[in-house]
C-alpha cells in the first residue's frame, strides 16, 4: 500500500492510496460497497454505518434516525466493477468541495484498489493527516477481507 499526499497550498488535498486485494473485481467492488456503507467504521474503529445508494445521483449519507444524519456526497459516477466516484464535503463540516475516486483493475487474480481525493476548502491545522489515516483504514479492512493465499 501507499500514500501520498501533495496539498498544493494550504486549501487543497491531494490524496492517493493504492491497495493490492487478492480478490476478484466483482468481490473488491462488493467489498468496497460494503466498507463504505452498512460495514462503515468511524473514529477508533466504532461503528460507524452508512448507506451508499449505489447508482448515479445516488447519495451516500449517515442515518442517524428520525430524519436526522448527515450527507457526505453523491455518487457521481458508477461503472461496475471498475470506477465509484463519489463528489460532496464527505465529513467536513466546514467550507469545502470533494471529488473521491475508487478504480479497480485487475491484476491477474489480485485487484490493484487505487483510491484518489481530491479536495478545495478551508482545512483546519491537521485536518490532513487525519484523512489520510481514515482513507487508508478503508482500503486495509477491504484487504483484510481476503488474506493472502
């Protein structure tokens, strides 16, 4: 796995992370729906579920109940197995656009998850490092799902 950031000045993110899962497409990309939806973990790893409505327009958000949650974004793009772009704050509750990008390819029986973030706001001192380790634990639950052979 890596990651890399590259803010180009102090209101801009720019965040890769690349995962090799020992997994078909179809069961990463199932996987991955999972973990960002129902499967959802947030801060120290506590229970965290989404829903992810998975097709264009599609909004992914946190139920809270009761008419109560909070909207991260809105599928933008979907092309099964291969691409989920989802556009909105995500969890800033602060001034800022976000474009997140999932591709997968596969790479003979292993799939290469590459994972893209891009942001414009108005980040507070450390918000940074923070996403990265919140996007990275995503990809490593995916990977743990399927243990080397």
């Amino acid at each position: 796995m890596s990651t890399a950031t590259t803010p180009q000045d102090d209101r801009s993110l720019q965040l890769e992370v690349q995962t090799r899962v020992h997994a078909s497409l179809d069961d990463t990309f199932a996987a991955l729906l999972e973990e960002l939806g129902p499967a959802n973990l947030g801060y120290a790893d506590a229970p965290m579920p989404m829903v992810l409505e998975a097709w264009p327009g599609g909004r992914w958000y946190r139920d809270l109940g009761n008419q109560d949650g909070h909207w991260w974004g809105t599928v933008q793009a979907i092309r099964r197995p291969t691409l989920l772009e989802i556009c909105g704050p995500m969890m800033m509750s602060f001034g800022v656009a976000s474009n997140i990008q999932y591709r997968l390819t596969a790479d003979g029986h292993d799939t290469l998850l590459t994972f893209r973030h891009s942001a414009l706001g108005l980040f507070p001192a450390g918000y940074r490092d923070a996403l990265t380790q919140g996007w990275s634990a995503i990809s490593r639950r995916i990977q743990a799902r399927f243990p080397s052979p």
